[in-house]
C-alpha cells in the first residue's frame, strides 16, 4: 500500500508538472517521449532505494526526519469498541476497481484480437464502426468514405502503426487501472492519447493532406462508434484541441531546452520517496569498536486509537549492551505477516485507557524498541510522550507482540530499533 501510495503521489506530481510547462507546444515527439518517461519514472521510482544516500547529506536526512514525523500513515480504531474496518473496506473497493477495469481491458484486447486475427494487416470494416488501429493492425471501412479521405484515413493509422503508439496506449491503461481512484491518472490517459493522435494529425498534415478538409473529415466522424478504448480511434475526442493544433504556429525550437527540467523533477520525486526511510546516525566510537554498520531503518506504522491520551512516561530503560543497536540495516526486522499484520494487532489490541477519555486527553506517542537477534522486542521506551495513561497503553501493547523476524545486516543477524508512533484520537 505504501508503494501504491506513493505512485500515485509521484504520478500527480508529474501530471501537474507537465501540464504546466509542456501542454502548449508543438513538439509533440518530445511529449511523448516525456509521457512515456513519466509513466515509467511514476512505477520506478517509489521502488528504487537510494537511503543510503539520503543518509550521507545532511540536508535530506533532516528533512526525511520531519517527513516521518508528519507524513506517517494513520490507522483509526474506535476506543468506544465499534470498530469499522476502514482499510479492509478500502482494500476491497480497490482490488475490486482493479477486477472491473483489468477485466474491461482484457474484454477490449480479445475483441480486436478476434476482429483481427488471420485478416493481414488492413482489416475491413462493417457499419458505422470508426476507422482505429491497434499495434499492426488498422480496421477500416472502404465502403463509408470516399477515395480522399480514405488516403488520409490511412496516412493517420499508419502513423499510428509505425510509431508503435499502442504501446503507449497499453502501458498508460494498465497504470490507470493501478492507479483508477487517482483522477489524475485518467486525466493523464486523456494526455497520452491525445498527444498521440496529435502526432499523427501531424503526419497527415505534412504529407500534404489540405488541412481545412482533413478538420471536415474529422468532423464527419466524431459520432462514430468506437470499438474499444484501448486502440487509436481516428476521431478520439476532443477534436477541438487537435484542430487547435494542427493550426497552431510551431514553437521556436529554442523552448525544447525546457524539457531538461524533468532530470531534476525526477531527482527530487526519487528522494522524496525514500524520505520515509530512516536514516542512519553516526556510530560512536564504541559502535565503532563493535565493528559494524548501519544501514536502513524502516517505514514507522502510525495508528490512531480513539479515547484518552495518556501522559509521559519516559523510563527508558538502558540496554545492556549484548552488541551494536543498528538503526537501519539491509535487511530490516519484519513482524509475522509484515506491516499489515503489525498494524492489525495494534488496532485489535490498543484500548483507549479510560483515565484519558474522561479527561479528554489525546495525542500522539512514539514508541521506540529493539528487534533483537533472536526476534523479541526488548527495550520499549516512549521517546514522545502525551500523557502516563496513553504512555503505558502505547507501551502495554507494544510488550505484548510476538517475536519478530530479526535483521540482518552483511548476512548476519543483528540487534535493530524499531520505532511505532501511536496516535491516540478521541471522536
């Protein structure tokens, strides 16, 4: 869910970006080389770790520490005892949206697939279905236009045929449907087609197709039925906006040097999906002594309980040291199940104490343990406090949790904090 939610960040970010600086010019191969970068950039990105250089500046390390502060995600549990399951019911609808538009898809790809198998690469249409093409394919329907405009029907197609624009309708629909609660992600769609239907208005144009036709055409054939979605339809809408286009005056070649400010958007978008990675503190010389290093610490589970804070009790119990207590490592400890199943326990186990409900008490703790080499948690300790009653509950239930799967750090098991911020919230 993190690195979903992060796609989606990273997706709208670049949206905004490129409908900001791009949408008006004429240099259409670059858009869609751009589109094309941000669509692979918005999957890459939340996945590639580059903590360890997060850790190495001061700058981003302090900023990753403010993010993990702020930006943790929350898990609202009702202290009155009704609890509804408010991220199941959110997993279901998603995965569901997933199902109904992956099945949509796979409907529209065996429908072509079928009207095009084994008929070469032109296929003949019939009725008032509109001229498309698809990958190698084109369909067309040689009985409903004149010999004119079937030339430019095909100039189209073909451009759409040679440039392989069905890969970009594809990948673009498969991350929609990633992405189908994030507006932004249609309004994308919206772009890569269109600019792709730009660069084939484009080719008709400068094969020396008289434009004022060719827009009449268009226009002639802007209520045909389409077949599917996911090919190129010769009369995508909106045609306004590639009429527009096409007697648009070109941009001066010079503003393609805008495009070079996608490297630092991307850099940025890269850190900024690594700030909720814990960075490393310097050793000190008895760590150093000891002989290891650190590596990465992982996302915190933020969870929300609904009652009473509780006030600060910070009796932080000092460790015996039975080796060095890394902050980040390569291989982080993990609970049973992983995240999902660590922040379902605190939820079915946090009460909200009562103490604090009466007094209306509520706020967030932050509780920080050890993952020790054999998985249990040992040194539980509030480095933010609220109040002792909301304190001890934080720390009760944090007493409570099963081992954990240890860390490792160059293939050896090693001694980890761990830090669960818990935010007590009355309703």
């Amino acid at each position: 869910m993190i690195y979903l939610l992060k796609v989606n960040l990273v997706l709208t970010v670049f949206y905004g970006f490129y409908r900001l600086l791009f949408t008006g010019d004429t240099f259409f191969g670059w858009r869609r080389g751009t589109l094309l970068l941000v669509m692979i950039a918005s999957v890459l990105l939340p996945a590639i770790d580059i903590s360890w250089w997060v850790a190495s500046h001061e700058s981003t390390a302090n900023l990753a520490e403010v993010y993990r502060e702020v930006m943790l995600p929350t898990v609202i549990v009702d202290g009155s005892g009704s609890r509804f399951p408010w991220l199941r019911l959110f997993t279901f609808l998603y995965i569901a949206g997933i199902t109904l538009f992956t099945t949509r898809l796979l409907w529209q790809l065996i429908t072509i697939i079928r009207m095009g198998w084994g008929g070469g690469s032109v296929i003949q249409l019939h009725g008032s279905t509109c001229p498309f093409s698809f990958f190698r394919w084109i369909f067309i329907n040689p009985n409903a236009q004149s010999k004119e405009q079937l030339e430019e029907i095909m100039l189209h197609e073909t451009a759409h045929v040679r440039q392989w624009h069905s890969i970009d309708v594809v990948f673009m629909e498969l991350l929609a449907i990633l992405c189908w609660m994030n507006p932004f992600a249609w309004l994308m769609r919206r772009e890569v087609r269109l600019n792709l239907e730009y660069l084939a208005d484009e080719r008709v144009v400068a094969a020396g197709s008289e434009r004022k036709a060719y827009q009449y055409h268009l226009l002639g054939l802007a209520y045909g039925k389409n077949v599917a979605t996911v090919c190129n339809n010769f009369n995508v809408l909106p045609l306004k906006l590639r009429i527009r286009m096409m007697n648009k005056k070109r941009t001066n070649n010079w503003l393609r040097s805008k495009y070079l400010l996608m490297v630092p958007v991307i850099g940025v978008a890269l850190v900024a999906c690594n700030l909720d990675k814990k960075t490393a503190e310097p050793a000190t010389a008895e760590e150093q002594a000891l002989g290891d290093s650190a590596a990465e610490k992982p996302l915190m589970v933020g969870v929300t309980v609904d009652g009473t804070p509780a006030q600060d009790e910070v009796q932080a119990e000092e460790s015996v040291v039975q080796g060095k207590v890394f902050d980040v490592v390569e291989q982080m400890p993990e609970f049973p199940g992983g995240q999902q199943e660590l922040m379902n326990f605190l939820m079915k186990n946090m009460k909200y104490p009562k103490e604090a409900t009466d007094k209306g008490t509520q706020g967030r703790v932050i509780v920080q343990f050890v993952v020790d080499k054999d998985g249990s948690v040992v040194e539980p300790k509030v480095v933010k406090s609220v109040s002792p009653e909301l304190d001890q509950e934080a720390l009760r239930v944090i007493k409570m949790m099963p081992k954990w799967q240890p860390g490792k750090q160059n293939g050896e098991i090693v001694r980890v904090k761990y830090v669960v911020p818990v935010s007590f919230r009355l309703q």
